[in-house]
C-alpha cells in the first residue's frame, strides 16, 4: 500500500497591488456619498487599516511588507482613482514613515516601525514648515511644544503624528513623533475646503506638550543631510500619483458613461457616442495628457527607489538630480488631473453633472491638492536646468 503524501498548504504571497484593487473598489462604491458628506471616513480608514497596506513600506527586518517606491506609489494611484482623499490618508500615512528612516537613529526606526507593525498604527502629519506657529522650548527632557500646526493631513482619527516646531534660539525647526492621544495634543477636524473632503486635515493644537529627546528625529540647528532631504521628493511623489490617479479615474468616469449612458450628438450621424469620431478623438487627447505623465511618474519612481536605498551614501548631485525627475512628472501630473477631470464634461454632456454621478469630485480634488505648492515654480526650477544645469535647491517643497 502506497503512503499518502502529505502536502504543506500553500499560504498565498501578499499582493498589494491586488489589495489596493479591492480596496479600492469597495471605497469607490460609496465615495460620491462620502464626498457630498464631508467629514471623517472612520469605518473606511479601518477598511486601510484591516488591508495590511499600512505596513507596505515597512522594512522586512521590522516585520512590514519591504515593498520599494514604485509598488507604494502603484497603490496610491489604484486607491486615487477611486477615493483621493483616503488615497491621500494612506500616501501621507507612508510618507511619515518615511521621514523615520531618512531623519531618525537605527533605533528610532527599529522602536517606530515595529510598533507601527505591532499595533498597526496610522501615522498622521503636522510637519507643515511654512506654518512657525508650533514652538518648540528647552526642557531637561527634551523639548515643549506649544501652538498650532494647519494642513495636518491624516491628523484625525491618527495614533501618531510627525510635527515640527520653530525653535527660537538656533532659528530653525526640529522634528519629533508623538502620539495623538498624548496630553495637550488635540486635533481639531475643521478642514472645509471644497475638495478632498476627507483627508481629515484640520488644525493640530499643541498645549505644553512633551517631547523627548528620543523622539526627535532632527534635533533644532541640524543641518540636513542630502538623505534626510529625500523626503521632500517622496512627499512630491506621493502628490504627483494622486494627481495621476485622479486623471485617471476622470478618465475611466467619462469613458463608462460614454459607454453605458451618453446619447449621441444628433448631428454627429453616429450610432452611439462612443462611436463619435469628435468624441473619439477627444478621448485620444485627454489620452495623451495622462500617458506621458504616467511614464514619468514611473521613472521618477524607479529613481526615488535607488536613491533611498543609498541610504547615507547619497550624493547632494543624485539629489538634485532626482528633484528634476520627480519635478517633469508633477507638472504633468497636475496639468493631467486638473485638466482631464475638467475636459471629460465635454465629452459627456449636461446630464453627467448631475449630483448622482460626482464627476464634479475629481475636478475639486485635484484643484484642491494641486494648490499644495506653486506649480509655476516647479516649472521655474525646470526652466533653470534646462537653461544651464541648475539642480533644485533642497527645501520642503523641492
């Protein structure tokens, strides 16, 4: 008698790519409903959350998924075509993160990002650096902070937050991680604008709050390495995909009511309006809006990843470098959200602005979040290297 073979189950590897597809597919179901609301997503934040993508990032050694810059940016884009604003809670939620490996010790990563994978964590932002109203005192144990920060995307519903604080006596600003709940933090859920309704980023009040000293992740005075710099070309980067994506979901917009619901122009003779040949070729040029950007977005990408792994050993020149890359792919991004979400009401006539659809969503959030950094001046540093080979100088923004 033969031995029956006993096979060992076979436990499927984890798809991210795949996950932000489902995920993005539940969300989509209701975020016309959610966009109209406003307010704070909690149960779809807790979809994110279940969704193992808030660990995607995360270095293997720490317990995360390991996944390079190309497969977190490939996510947001899938979630932005659907739900930019929660898009945008997960790209920020990544770009804290980041900030952790690039400013922080051996030992602040091992202690942040395994607590990040042990208890799941949402990281929110209140490192807005134009915004000096966050002041950071000496104290025996570090630092207090008292103020305010605006623009703190993800702050609601967060469990921690990266922030910033203006410190008088070197006249400049440090770093540091501390929990939400912590005493003297209150975040207040006042984001009105008229897009990305839900990317919960209100005030954050600082009231004495303690920082320690090993929280903080750039001491006041430090001069940033070319490392620590990268963090503005991952927060670049992060924007350029959710502009992207919400191009792109514009687009599939238009092109499922072209398809399912739009009447044919009388005058166009043809049998449906997707067989329009005006149509057709309007399709085409919005085509062409997305697909170079998403080129560059990609290379862009597959650049910050090389880079990052360089760790201490990049260059100020590789830096700089990047910054042009990630720069060609934003402007093309954004011209491709904000244009695209516009142009589609052309193609798909009076009946598809009705407040049932939402097409009007991709417009006001990609007008919104494009407004984060003049564009112009992503176009001026542009403009510099073209002319003599000028590199971006290192700031928050470039």
């Amino acid at each position: 008698m033969s031995q029956a073979v006993l096979k060992t189950p076979q436990i499927a590897a984890y798809d991210p790519l795949a996950v932000a597809a489902d995920l993005a597919r539940r969300l989509g179901a209701s975020a016309n409903q959610r966009d109209q609301a406003g307010g704070h997503a909690a149960q779809e934040r807790e979809w994110i959350r279940a969704s193992g993508l808030l660990t995607l990032s995360i270095p293997t050694v720490f317990g995360g998924h390991g996944a390079d810059w190309p497969t977190v940016c490939q996510v947001i884009r899938i979630m932005a075509r659907a739900d930019s604003a929660l898009a945008h809670l997960l790209g920020f939620h990544h770009l804290q993160l980041a900030g952790i490996q690039l400013y922080g010790t051996p030992q602040q990563q091992k202690r942040f990002y395994t607590l990040t994978v042990e208890q799941n964590l949402f990281w929110g932002n209140a490192l807005n650096p134009l915004d000096k109203r966050s002041i950071a005192s000496d104290a025996d144990y570090g630092y207090q902070i008292d103020g305010v920060k605006s623009f703190s995307s993800g702050s609601v519903g967060s469990d921690w937050l990266t922030i910033s604080a203006w410190h008088e006596a070197t006249q400049s600003a440090l770093i540091g991680v501390v929990p939400t709940r912590q005493s003297g933090v209150t975040v207040q859920a006042d984001w009105d604008a008229f897009g990305q309704k839900q990317t919960d980023s209100g005030n954050v009040h600082f009231n004495r709050v303690s920082l320690p000293a090993t929280q903080v992740l750039q001491a006041p005075g430090a001069a940033p390495t070319a490392q620590a710099t990268l963090r503005s070309q991952v927060a670049q980067l992060i924007m350029t995909n959710l502009y992207l994506g919400i191009g792109e979901g514009a687009f599939e917009a238009a092109r499922g009511y072209l398809a399912d619901e739009a009447r044919p122009w009388f005058a166009s003779g043809a049998a449906s309006a997707g067989a329009d040949p005006l149509v057709q070729h309007r399709l085409g040029q919005l085509w062409l809006k997305l697909r170079p950007a998403a080129v560059l977005a990609e290379q862009a990408a597959q650049t910050l990843e090389r880079l990052y792994r360089l760790g201490a050993a990049v260059t100020a020149q590789q830096r700089g470098a990047l910054a042009v890359t990630v720069a060609e792919a934003k402007v093309l991004a954004h011209r491709a959200g904000v244009e695209v979400s516009s142009e589609i009401f052309e193609l798909t006539g009076a009946r598809s602005t009705s407040a049932k659809y939402g097409f009007d969503r991709f417009w006001r959030n990609a007008r919104v979040h494009t407004l984060h950094d003049p564009v112009d001046y992503k176009i001026r540093d542009l403009g510099r290297y073209a002319f003599d080979g000028t590199l971006p100088e290192p700031t928050a923004y470039s």
